[in-house]
C-alpha cells in the first residue's frame, strides 16, 4: 500500500500565509493526498483548527517548521514547537518528543540554508526535504538530493504550500503501514512532484504587500524568500 503525504503545508498561523485551515484541508482532500504536515512557522498553533476541518481518512501531523540558526528544520510528529536555536540543539529537541527532524529546502541560498558543520547535521537527522516546490532553482533541489544519497538519509518532499492551491504539488510516498514518521526513519519514503513554483513566492510577496504595516519597501523587495 502506497500513501502520499504532502510534508510541508503553512497556514495563516504563518505571518507569510494567508490559508485558511479549512481550506488546506479542502484543498489536501481535492489534491487526493492521504495526509498532510501542517508546517507553520515555529507554531503549532493552528494542528488543531485542520485537524477539526479534516475529514476521515486525511491523517493531520502535527508539525513546525523551526527556524534555526542556519537552515529551517521541519519537526515532524512533535507537540511542542522547539526552539529557535541552532540546528543540532533543535533536532535534540524533536528526538526528545519522538518526532522526525527534516532539513527543509536545506541548500536553497535564496532563503535560510545550511553551510557549516555539514556531516554533524547528517548523523543527527532523520530526512532531508529533496523536492520543495517553492526551490526556484532546479539545483537547490538537486544538491539535497545528492547530499541524501551520499549520507544514506531517507528523503521527503513538500510544495511549501502558503496558498491552498499550491498543496499537493510536491508530495511524499510512503510505503508499508504505520506512522508517517515510523516511514520516515525506516526509509519507506520517497519524493515526488514538482519544484520550481515560482509564482507562489510571487504571491507571497503580494500578500506581504498587503499586510505590511509599517515595515519598509525595502524589506518587501529583499532577496530573501519566505
Ligand atoms: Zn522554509
Ligand atoms: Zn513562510
């Protein structure tokens, strides 16, 4: 049996999303996904809301997407946001809750990437996201790709979605029963879908627009993607 999770899904409980929680699940049940990893921004604050919204047999997992230090982690399975620390320090943290730790979109130098104390990072996660849809550049996908399989480490995928109508465009296939996260650290998963969706920045930046108060032109036009 084949089960296919989209790993990586923000919500307006993420100050760069304006997603509904209702709508993502609608939008995870038309995309034909059997589960979905609520991923917000160093919250967990809006699990509940999809999980109220989703109907029977769309499984919820509770997850953050933390900021670290250097790249973002995706915590998966966990109940308590970790904290905004350094990479190791926040991957002690979901062990500690028996969660999954991911490196999400770990290489993509348009946003928070990784580039020190690499070999570290590899013997302490669990996966690495290798198909983000919001990667705008093949490459950024390709090198966590190849960083995975050098490491032996399982590999994941997500579309980043911050608009219900990104969900499902990258996704993850997990093979055999049991948790998603159980998938996860077994290597029972596998990416698939598209990157490069880079009109789901343009949109962010949008909505940014739209719902910056007091902030500057110039953090609205920084190189930096959400
Ligand atoms: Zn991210
Ligand atoms: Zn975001």
């Amino acid at each position: 049996m084949t089960r296919r999770y989209d790993l990586q899904v923000h919500t307006d409980a993420s100050p760069c999303s304006s997603a509904p929680p209702e709508r993502v699940a609608a939008a995870a049940v038309d995309a034909g996904l059997d589960g979905i990893a609520v991923t917000d921004h160093d919250t967990l604050a809006n699990v509940d809301a999809v999980r109220d919204a989703a109907p029977e047999g769309l499984e919820v997992i509770a997850a953050v997407e933390v900021t670290t230090t250097e790249g973002h982690l995706l915590a998966l399975d966990v109940s308590k946001a970790p904290p905004r620390t350094d990479p190791l320090t926040a991957i002690d943290h979901v062990h500690d809750q028996g969660g999954v730790a991911v490196l999400s979109h770990p290489f993509d130098t348009l946003r928070q990437y990784y580039e020190t104390d690499l070999d570290a990072l590899a013997d302490a996660v669990d996966g690495v996201e290798a198909v983000n849809s919001r990667c705008v550049r093949r490459r950024y996908n390709e090198r966590a790709a190849a960083f995975a399989s050098a490491r032996g480490l399982p590999t994941t995928g997500g579309s980043d979605a911050h608009f219900p109508m990104e969900v499902g465009r990258a996704y993850t296939s997990v093979e055999g029963d049991g948790s998603l996260a159980d998938a996860v650290r077994d290597g029972r998963v596998r990416p698939g879908g598209r990157g490069r969706y880079l009109s789901g920045h343009v949109a962010t930046k949008l909505h940014r627009f739209r719902t910056a108060s007091g902030r500057t032109a110039a953090n609205l036009v920084s190189r930096r993607l959400p």
